[in-house]
C-alpha cells in the first residue's frame, strides 16, 4: 500500500494543480510508481493527474461518495503505486454545510486517511503575513496536520528568504519555493482548465512541470513527510448501477464529463462500454442496449453537432425501443436547440422539449440532491443520489416533458423539479456521482 499525502491550499487559484502536476511528474521521471486522485467533483484535473502519472486518477468527494465508496476507490488506487497524492478543491477547509467529515472539504479526506497535508501558498502579494496565514491552517483543526508548505509566485530570491524565515518560526518546513512565471500558467476557459487531451504536446508540459519541481521543490523532503494510508481493503462499492448491459457511450470533445468511478464500477458489474463520437457524427452502435451522453462543451462545437445528421437520425432511431439518457451538455443536446455565445441557435436532437443557451449565461455551480420522480436508468422511482451541478447555459424554455427528478442543494432548499423524460429519454443538468446510502 502506497504512502499518502495532500496538496492543499487556503483558496482557489494559489496553484495547487500546477504544484500536484510539477511534483506527479518529478515522481514519475525518478521512477517511482505514482498515482493520483481529486477532492471533490472535477472532470478537468484527473486528465492532467493522468497525463503526468501515466495511470488514471479517480475522483473522491467526501459529500457526494457513501464511506465504503471513499475507502474503495482509495484502496484501489493506492495499493499499486510507491505514492499516493490527493490534489485538493477549493480552500483546505471549503465545503458544504453539514456534519463533519461529509462536507466535501479536502481536510475530510485528510482526517479520514491520516495523511499529511502541504500547503501550497501564493505569496505574490504578501511576505511575513504569510506565517500568521500558515500558523491559523495549522491549528484550526487537530485532526489535520500541515506538514509543510510550499510557496507559489515568489519574486526575487529576498522575497523568498523573508518568507521562509517567517514560517521556520512555526516549525513547519518550506518544501518548495516556486518563482513567478507566466510560462507555467495552465489555459483555462469557463468551465476550469482546457482539458489535458486538448494540449497541443502534452509531453512538452509534463517536462516543463518535471523539471519546474526538480528545481524548485526539495522532491525528497516531500517524499518524506508522506505516511502510510489509514485505509482498510474493502469490497468495490458502486456508484451507479449501469444503465445497461451494453452501454453506448459517447466520447470526444464535446461529451468528455463522466466520472471514471462510474464507468469502472458498471464494468465490474459486467457491462460492456461501447465508445463512440457524435462530433464524427457518429450514431450510438446497434448492438448497444442503452446509451448514455455524458456532459462537455456543447456550446463550443454547436454547428458541427447541428450538422451531424447520422449521429442525430441514429439516436432517435435508437430511442424508439432503448434508454438514451444526457448529462448538463448531453442534456442540452437532447433538447429542442441550442442558442452559442454569440446569440445564433442550432437545432439539436429534439428528444425532449426544452431548450437552452449559453448566450443568457448564468452559473449553477453546487453540489445537488436528487429523489427520481420514476423508473430511469438512474435508479428505480424513490432513489435517491448525490451529484452536483456546473454549468453557465440557462433553460429558455422548458418544455413539456415529464420532470426527472426532485433536487434539492446541499443546504436543503425547497425541492425543485428538474430534468426531463420523454418515452425512453432522459435528461438533467444533475450529474450524478453516487447513490445517497
């Protein structure tokens, strides 16, 4: 079993992705067997954790993940690798309201498995302050232990030193110092990070991060402040039950947003994946019994599905007898149209009868609750899951399908009908990560 460790940080955007990549990769290049995962529910990093690990990341969500799922996919991922790294979300401490240890905090995770976190710290516009910051994550919760820091977006080397001298007081060691570089800045656009597969040589970017922690990171020190997991070996959990035996899967560009758990445990459960590309226009296979159209960018390739005729024409044949079911983006692609940035709407699949635009943006962005309001490929009526929603596209019109589900926040709002469902079809902009128990 592997040592652990955590990359944290007190807010989002101080670095902790480029520090997790730099410090996978410097592991990789030395030869040590390294495996990865992300706090809470994001598609975008596990791609980049794998491009520099060579072995796919899993995702662990304190919030929306049952205990003996978390337990599973830990042990799983960490009983072949030397170290085990877990890139945090947001703030060390950030997360939904709620009983401890189910927040969807990264420090759940820390408490949870005994590992050690280190922090990674922008300092491009503070010195000494930068100790009372560190001094305050450190002692705010017994449960959570700092075992070092590392600090991002340093200028010159005197910079550097005053920092350093002010945390040393604290007994908590600096373990890298990483310089102010625009070179090192990840592209983003609106959903988080331009997806790994998307970079034009991905291998160049892996060095550059190998070599950014070769420099700038004591990699030993940090290997050695990693401790043994607290995790027992458990049966797999599910997350989902498959949506059927043979499940069409759509994958590219566009349709990219599903979580690898889900996908592992249906294959586990004995269903076959069956992989195809709407953005080739490309309809689900025959010999597929369900089909599932996870969430993407829709918006960004609206003209190129709007003409792809055979992937369009395909579906609905296979909706007439067969359980099609859209996420977020797979969800707008099933409705009527679908309005760009720019204001022009093209004709989706019109499997279900609402309609959407990411020209009137608005963010949904949280964690959800759903109940299904019937039979699905989700669950029997009654189920209840946990999941969560991100997106900037709002409903123009929404139809007049049956709603999917009720679903609430994760501050337990008033229940609000979402989703669609139409003969075999359904949709929500809900994606779902696990069962609620």
């Amino acid at each position: 079993m592997a040592r652990g460790l955590i990359i944290a940080a007190p807010q989002s955007g101080a670095g902790k992705t480029t520090v997790t990549l730099a410090l996978l990769a410097a592991l990789r290049r030395s030869g040590i067997a390294v495996r990865a995962a992300k706090a809470g529910p994001d598609y975008i990093d596990p791609g980049f954790h794998a491009a520099a690990t060579g072995a796919a990341s899993v995702n662990l969500d304190s919030w929306a993940m049952p205990a003996n799922l978390l337990d599973a996919l830990t042990h799983e991922a960490a009983r072949s690798a030397d170290v085990f790294v877990i890139e945090g979300v947001m703030g060390l401490f950030d997360g939904a309201p709620g009983e401890p240890g189910r927040r969807g905090a990264t420090a759940d995770l820390a408490a949870r498995f005994g590992l050690p976190v280190v922090l990674v710290i922008d300092i491009a516009r503070q010195a000494q302050s930068a100790a009372a910051l560190v001094r305050g994550f450190a002692s705010h919760d017994p449960a959570v232990r700092i075992a070092g820091v590392i600090l991002n977006r340093v200028g010159r080397e005197r910079h550097r030193m005053i920092v350093a001298e002010a945390i040393s007081t604290l007994g908590i060691p600096v373990l890298g110092a990483v310089p102010r570089d625009a070179a090192l800045a990840l592209p983003e656009r609106h959903l988080g990070l331009v997806q790994a597969g998307e970079h034009g040589d991905q291998k160049a970017l892996i060095d550059r991060l190998a070599e950014v922690a070769e420099r700038h990171f004591n990699v030993d020190a940090i290997i050695a402040k990693a401790t043994s997991l607290r995790v027992a070996a458990t049966a797999s959990a599910p997350g989902l039950q498959p949506p059927g035996q043979r499940i069409a899967l759509a994958r590219d560009q566009v349709f990219s947003f599903i979580y690898p758990h889900l996908v592992e445990s249906w294959r586990r459960a004995g269903a076959e994946i069956i992989s195809f590309s709407p953005l080739a226009d490309e309809p689900p296979l025959e010999r597929a019994d369900s089909c599932w159209l996870p969430g993407g960018y829709p918006e960004l390739h609206a003209d190129a599905l709007a003409a792809a005729r055979c992937f369009a024409d395909g579906l609905r044949r296979f909706a007439q007898t067969r359980p099609v079911h859209g996420e977020c983006g797979g969800y707008m692609v099933l409705g009527q149209t679908l309005e760009d940035a720019t204001g022009r709407t093209h004709a989706m699949t019109g499997l279900l009868g609402h309609a959407t635009s990411f020209a009137k943006r608005k963010l949904h962005l949280g964690y959800r609750s759903a109940r299904l309001l019937s039979d699905s490929v989700l669950g029997s009526s009654g189920t209840r899951l946990r999941g969560h929603e991100f997106h900037y596209a709002t409903l123009t019109s929404a139809g007049g399908d049956e709603p999917l589900a009720e679903v609430t926040d994760s501050a337990g709002c008033a229940p609000v009908r979402e989703g669609g469902r139409r003969g075999h079809v359904t949709g929500t902009f809900f994606h779902a990560i696990a069962a609620a128990n």
